[in-house]
C-alpha cells in the first residue's frame, strides 16, 4: 500500500519556519520553450497522519506516468492535524503556491540549470483521501495565487461534513482491516493535545501483514470517528460533534460557529474544473463526499467530472477481490488525458 517514491527527484525546503518540504519530480520530457506544467499533489491519512512519501497503488501514475507527459510533479508536506488546525492546513496551501511561482526559489534555480521554467498558470492540484481538504482549499479560495487550473479529487474528503458518519459514532476500524488501531496511542496523543506539531507521519508495514502509520496518528483519527468528535478537532471546537449530532443534518450546518464556517471550503464562482473519482462501496470515505462536491459544482454551472468506480472501496481495491479494481487501469488513462487536456489549453 504504501512505499518510499521511487524515481529522480529533488526535496525542497518551502517554508522554513515549519520544517514544510516538497519533493520535485522533474519533466522527463519539455516543450521546446521549456515552460513545463505543475501538478501538485496531496497525500491522505484522515488530515492527522501520512506522508508526502506515501504511495498507493492507485496514485503511481503521478510518478509513473505524468513525468513523461512533460509535468512538474510535486508531492508537498502540510501541518498534520492536532496540534495544527485546518486554518494551519490552508496556510500552508498559501504558502506552497507561493513558492511554486516564485522565480527566485532553490526549485526554480535548480530547474533553470536545465533550461526549465514553471508555467506557474498551468498547475492541477491533487488531493487523495485526507489530503483533499488541502487540494480543495486550492481549489477554492481566490486567495490562493496563482490559481490552480483543475482539480483532481481521489476519494477526498472534504464534500459534506454534516454526515452522520462524522457526527456520530463511527466506527471506522470495520473497514481498515490492514491498518494497526492502537487505541492506547490514541488516547495518549488526544490527552497530550496531538503532542508535537508533525509534518510527517508515513505509512510503514508491520510484522503480520498490518500497516501502520510511524506515530500512530492515524490510531487518533479512527479513535475521534469512534467518539464522534472529528468534527470537534477540524473545527478546535470541543463538543461540537455532539451539538451537530442532535439535530438532523439539514439542521446542522447553522450550527457552525460563524468564525469558523470559512473551514468548510465551499465551491465557490471561481473553483476550477474539477475530476472526481470515488469507490461506490467505500466505507472509510463515504462516496457521498465526492456526490455533494458534484452537486456543489453542478448547481453554479461549474465544469465537474466524476468517474464512480463499482465495488471500488477506498483506495480503489476490489470489495470481492481484494486486489485493485479491474477497471483501474482504464480509469488512470482517462484522469491522465483529462490532466493533460487542462494542463495544455
């Protein structure tokens, strides 16, 4: 499930004050101009967990394949949940955008070297899982400059936080069989208020089969799901899954402190066009995120498309199989034709 990135590739320091680093995978092939297109990439761990490292199988061909379609590829650090907070997750976007377009950074001189310059009005951001919170906040916010061009949402969270999977008890753990819960590690870290600001956490096998992530954060996130109180660390408002909770969900998002609703990333006029694929039987990340995301887009005439991959469970693996999906390879080339499409309008 997940590996160190194989391949060339450079890690840059993007923001000093936070230990936030980027790993640059340069264009195997350029246009003669040698102004290449960025597609950035978030990686998952329910927000509070995962690596900028980690690679699933279903996100190789950002690797594999975009490298050879001519695209700068950026696989980015943001500030983990707990003790960070989504406005910190959404500061760092800032911040990474920024960076990309600057001509003056250690990435820029170290692509200039090779006749290379980012065509920083051609970027796609990407956001798996967790990591979709970020790419949405991109995605969205006319705040972030300059502007991504398209979106790829894979399996994202981020489309409706008024379920009762995230306001209620959940229990997660039915549907992470691979993954180590350690409940124990949970309750030390929520009790030491998520311990030391973490930037990087990656996913490592274990003796056993199992998976786990280094710190054990991904253990806090199932533990909150558990308790019903995820919401309550998204938004650092303590008791406020419960409060959503004993309402019915068209109730709930009034509910929302006032100084807190930015953190839901609304799709707004200027969100970019956006390619949505989602397993129909996920259980981790329901597959009703990625359908309010497409309502959202569809009811302010927004450019969406959405491919809803059968029997696909989270990550793309068969739900009777337990291998990949048989349709995944058909599903990789046609994201990769619509990355290039945008990249190249």
């Amino acid at each position: 499930m997940s590996a160190v990135i194989k391949g060339i590739y450079n890690t840059f320091l993007f923001d000093s004050e936070h230990g936030l680093q980027l790993d640059a995978i340069y264009p195997t092939s350029h246009p003669q101009d040698a102004r290449v297109p960025v597609f950035v990439h978030y990686h998952g761990g329910g927000m509070a967990a995962g690596s900028r490292r980690d690679m699933f199988f279903a996100q190789e061909w950002m690797r594999d394949i975009l490298p050879s379609k001519g695209f700068l590829v950026i696989f980015a650090d943001y500030r983990l949940l707990y003790p960070s907070t989504a406005d910190d997750i959404i500061t760092d976007v800032h911040t990474l955008f920024s960076y990309i377009s600057d001509p003056n950074t250690e990435l820029a001189q170290s692509l200039a070297s090779l006749g290379i310059t980012i065509d920083a009005s051609h970027i796609v951001v990407n956001g798996a899982s967790g990591g979709n919170y970020a790419a949405k906040a991109a995605a969205t916010l006319p705040t972030v400059i300059p502007r991504p061009i398209a979106w790829v949402d894979l399996w994202g969270q981020g489309g409706n936080w008024f379920s009762d999977s995230l306001v209620k008890p959940y229990d997660i753990t039915k549907y992470t069989v691979g993954l180590l819960y350690d409940e124990a590690r949970a309750i030390q870290l929520e009790e030491a208020g998520g311990g030391e600001v973490v930037t990087d956490d990656p996913f490592v096998p274990l003796e056993g089969g199992k998976r786990s992530d280094k710190l054990g954060r991904f253990s806090m996130v199932a533990y909150w799901l558990r308790q019903g109180t995820f919401l309550d660390h998204l938004f650092s408002a303590p008791g406020l899954g419960a409060k959503l909770a004993a309402v019915e969900p068209q109730h709930r998002p009034s509910l929302i402190p006032p100084e807190r609703v930015h953190l839901l990333l609304p799709i707004t006029p200027i969100t970019c066009p956006a390619y949505l694929i989602h397993g129909t039987t996920d259980k981790m990340c329901p597959i009703s995120e990625s359908k309010a995301i497409e309502r959202d887009m569809k009811q302010l005439g927004l450019e969406v498309v959405v491919d809803w991959v059968e029997n696909g469970e989270h990550g793309l693996w068969d739900t009777d199989t337990r291998k990949p999906v048989a349709t995944l390879g058909e599903t990789i080339e046609n994201v990769v034709a619509w990355v290039e499409e945008k990249a190249r309008a």
